[in-house]
C-alpha cells in the first residue's frame, strides 16, 4: 500500500470529508480506513493533520434506537448523581471537583445546609 495523499488546508478536493463533516450530511466512515490528510502549517511545530474519508464509501448514520437511547439515559445521570451524598446535583459534576458543588465546598452546616 502506498503513503496516503496529502493535501494543504482548505485544498482537498471534491469527494473527501472528515468525520465531522460526514456527520453534518449524516454519514459515518462505515469501516474504511483514512483516504487522505489534510496539513495546515505552524510556525515553531509541527503541522495540524486532519484525517479525511471518501464520502463514496461512507454510509448512513445507524439510527437511535430504544435501547441505545435508555443507555445514553442512565450514562447522563450517572455523571449527575454525586459519589459523595448520592444524591442527583441536577447538572453534570465537574471531573475537576469529582463531587456537587456543596460536598466539594461544604458550608457552615455541611452538605445539607449548603443547598
């Protein structure tokens, strides 16, 4: 297999995405590996690369299904619910403090009396 094609920033042609791309028009790579790169240049590094895949071969989407969307359900209120009281904090817990705000910043009263 030869080196893949390389091509500058905004230069590559017609028939190639990346994957965010591919998501705008509700396509997926769908299992082919990167056609092409895209190189955009700095000073004092090394260039960006973005990866690109021929939109000829990609396929659709795979739709939401029940059971993916009760997954997706109890992962979001797994990141809610905080390791220290156990209670749902109604946002997501930063990964910066690992617990609610009133157990990472207790008040004069303690977690209870801080919300």
């Amino acid at each position: 297999m030869g080196a893949l094609p390389v091509f500058r920033w905004r230069l590559a042609p017609d028939g190639y995405a990346t994957r965010r791309q591919l998501r705008a028009q509700g396509l997926r790579p769908g299992g082919q590996g990167v056609a092409a790169t895209l190189e955009r240049p700095r000073r004092r590094r090394g260039p960006l690369v973005a990866h690109l895949y021929r939109v000829d071969l990609a396929k659709p989407v795979r739709p939401m299904t029940p059971g993916r969307w009760a997954a997706l359900a109890a992962a979001n209120l797994a990141r809610r619910v905080c390791p220290a009281c156990r209670r749902d904090a109604g946002y997501v817990i930063p990964t910066s403090l690992g617990t609610c705000v009133p157990c990472a910043y207790p008040g004069p009263g303690g977690p209870e009396g801080s919300t």
